[in-house]
DNA sequence: AGTTGTGAACTGATTCACAGCC
DNA sequence: GGCTGTGAATCAGTTCACAACT
C-alpha cells in the first residue's frame, strides 16, 4: 500500500533542504497540479467505477477514447501523481481506481451535513449513490420551524441551534448549502463557524469564506444558461460541468 | 450552422459605418471565445441581477472584486463581443445585464422538459427561478408507469410514449436529465430522435450525441470530489463549478 | 480624478514525439 | 506488436500597462 512513487503528502526527508532549488520544484506539489486535470480525475474514477471489470487493466487510450480526450492527456493528468502504469500492458484497473480515491481525497469516509431541506436538499439527501463514494450523510438541517422534525431519507431535520454540537459530536467535515440564496451567505457563517471545512454550495451566490475552508459551488442557472450558450454555437457534445 | 458571426449583439442604434471586409474578422468569432470567459458571463449576469441598482453603473473593477477576478480579467471577456462601457463611467447596470442575457442566449424563453421524476426531477421541476431566466419548464416525463400520472410542480407527469408529440406541440427545445445512470444513455437518444437541441444531463455518465446536440453534465459526486481534493490542499474561496 | 479597450508579455495547459519498457 | 512517462513545442488564457476617453 505505502508504493514507491505516489505519497503526495509531505516529502518528510529533509534531502531538499538546501537552497538548490532546480530539483526541488521538479516534484509537482500538489497546488501546482492543473485545475483541468483534477476536474478529469474524477471523470476518470467514474469511468472505471462504471466499467467495473474487477482487476484488469485499462490504457490510456481507453480512457481518452471513452471520455472525449486525448491518450496523452490522461497520461500527463496521471503522471502528475506518480507513476501508476505499466508500459506495454497499462494501467491495472482496481490499483488505478484506489490510487484516483486517494488522489482525492474519497478514500476515506467522511462525515456530511445537508442543510436546507426543501426540494434541492430532500433530493441531494436521498441521493444514494453518495456513501459508497466516501460522502456520509449524517445529518439533515433546516432554518424552518415547520421542517424540523420531519424526516428526510431516514434522517429526523434539526434545527439550526443544534448544527454547532452536531457538527461536533458527529465530527462533520462537509456541508451541502441547499438553502435559499438570500440565507445562503448567513448560513454559511454558520457552517464555518461550527467547524465545516468544506462547503458544496447550490445557492446562487459567491460564498466568502475564510481560509482553511474549501468551497465548491454548483448553479443550475449557470449550467443552463452554458447550454444556452452552447446550443447557440451548434456545438455538440459532453463537457463536465466541471468542479472548481 | 449558417451563420457563423453576424454581429450577435447587433447593437441596432449607434456604429453606423464599418462594412470593412477587413475589420470583419477581427470581431472574435464565437467558436474562439475562450470557455472559461463564457463559464464567467454567467457570473457576471448573476451579480447584475443580485444588485439590482436599476439603472446606474457598474465598473469591471465593481465586478470583479464581487466575484474574486481582476479587473482586466473582466473588461477583456466583455470586450470578446463588442464594446459595452464608457471609459471614465463604467458599463450601465440594465443594458450590460442585456447584451449578457443576449449573448448567452436567454434573452427568450424555451420551452424545457424534465425527464425523470424521482428527487431530483421534481426538485429541479420545481426550482422555481428558472422561468424568469429564460428556461420554462413546460413537461415532465418518467419512466416509471406508477409515477407516471402524478403531479410535480403543477404539472403532470407523461410517459415516455408521449415524449416525441410533446416536443414537437410544446417546441421543447432542452431536457433537463434527471434518470438514472443506467438509463440516461437510452433516454438521451430518445432525447435527440424526438428533436431536442440541449441535454442538462444530472446522470454520472457521458452522453453521446449526434452534431448539433449540445450537452452539459452536472455530477453531484464529481463536485464532491473535487471540494475533497480542494480540502487536502487547504485552499479556500469559491470557485464555481463551471459548466461547459 | 476614474474608466474602458487592447496589444504585448506572461503564465498555464495541451499536444507532440519519442525514449524506454513489456 | 503495444504501452507509459516526459521533455519540447505549441496552443490557450490571464495579467500587465498604457493610450484614449469622460
């Protein structure tokens, strides 16, 4: 498990101390990895997930091809993080997928809030598919009075008040906002305030936050209106509404 | 495709005279927009409609500190189709927010259907803002008989056997994809055959659509991923997960 | 003063092409 | 034969800096 190349986190030797710095650098650290190829990381986990062959291989042409991209893309993308292929036979596909999870960070669970329960946050709730990736929703919350206390996906909606001590006892790492985008900026606050440290954000808005604390946000306005776009163009095609 | 420039904001009042062959094709064709300056007009349009000032002004150094950008970065993507603002004064609020709604190509309503009636297509359904943004949410198709018949939204939900008249009486133009991943395939085919020109597929798999068929792909677990990769690297702030 | 629009410079990302390996 | 990993070259996108304008 602890293989040769990969071990992102911290070089912990000190080989590096001194101030030659035209080796040092050669070593992409991980805030240097293009923004685009960890977007494909996940499209790459998914495509193996998908195609579940259990433990052969898969090449990088395999990849590019199913996914829209070019072989040397996935190379490169990959590369980035160590050498996880073999030349002549490819990538082997269980150990490609475990190395992506680690890469993102999913290879463990995490503990997960939704706050807001009305429709967005009902659906997102019941997702499903989200446990098996490493995403644990443990609890539901809500601003309304009236929605506290009625159940979502197995899970009884608490109210605000509770969301620092559950933040806490329950040890939650990740918040998805489904609130509506005028209480999306106070509850937020909140969330940081509690000790969140990420935060999915399906409200309209730009969310400050301080840092230490990650924000991905998703806007169905915005997809749409990039469909729009699109269809005016007569261009065809898939694009990952891609994560920043 | 027949038109590939023709001055899509037409500015019909003032610039009277530049039918300059040369000058033709300096004005960027709309294939050589950069995507991520496309992904940002929709923040821009969203900031415009957040602040409603009504008529005032509104600088690109305004803008920017608004969405975490540069000031050039702003003026060098509206510069990409025409010239909006007035140098000393700044670009006026209601008439920037125009030409964006112009340019993205919802600046007339379409009518959209949802396809898939389970959390996520009704919540989508009934997501409400979207009528105001161009997008009309006019059917609801499921695949399942037993839900086909209820009521999402005010609407009823229709069997697939009807999506094909539906589209054609109702001039569906896009299809919100809300099915599950196994499904998603067949029903986007179905999609295309029965004359839809935009796929918003929420399904973890990618669309293959004939020339002239534009998708864009939302994935809540790809989103996820990319908020746990942010947290490892202790990076902060809001980027939006764009949709291309 | 303040602001836009834009060429030039720069940084970032992708593709190419091939050495090395199976 | 096929495949990976990677420097070099190319392409794309952002930032700089300033002329022109109010």
């Amino acid at each position: 498990m602890s293989e040769s190349t990969s071990d992102p986190s911290a070089s912990p030797d000190a080989d590096d101390a001194n101030a030659n710095a035209g080796e040092a650098d050669r070593l992409p650290r991980r805030d240097r990895i293009p923004r685009p190829t960890v977007r494909r990381l996940s499209l790459y986990l998914r495509e193996l997930e998908g195609s579940m062959d259990g433990n052969g291989t898969v090449s990088s042409r395999q990849l590019a091809t199913a996914l829209g991209l070019t072989d040397a893309q996935v190379r490169k993308d990959l590369a980035y993080f160590g050498q996880f292929g073999q030349p002549g036979i490819g990538y082997r596909h269980e150990e490609l997928a475990n190395a992506l999870r680690r890469i993102l960070g999913t290879d463990r669970p995490r503990a997960t809030a939704v706050v807001g329960a009305g429709n967005l946050g009902r659906a997102v709730t019941c997702y499903g598919r989200l446990d098996g990736k490493g995403f644990n929703v443990v609890e539901v919350f809500d601003l309304d009075d009236a929605v506290v206390g009625t159940t979502v996906g197995g899970l009884v909606v608490r109210p605000m008040s509770e969301l620092a001590i559950a933040v806490e006892t329950s040890d939650i790492e990740i918040a998805m906002l489904a609130v509506p985008g005028d209480a999306a900026d106070d509850v937020a606050r909140q969330l940081v305030e509690a000790g969140v440290r990420g935060i999915l954000n399906f409200a309209p808005v730009r969310l400050p936050v301080p840092d230490g604390v990650a924000v991905v946000s998703v806007d169905l306005t915005v997809a749409l209106e990039q469909l729009a776009y699109k269809m005016a163009l007569g261009i065809e095609g898939d694009e990952q509404h891609a994560a920043d």
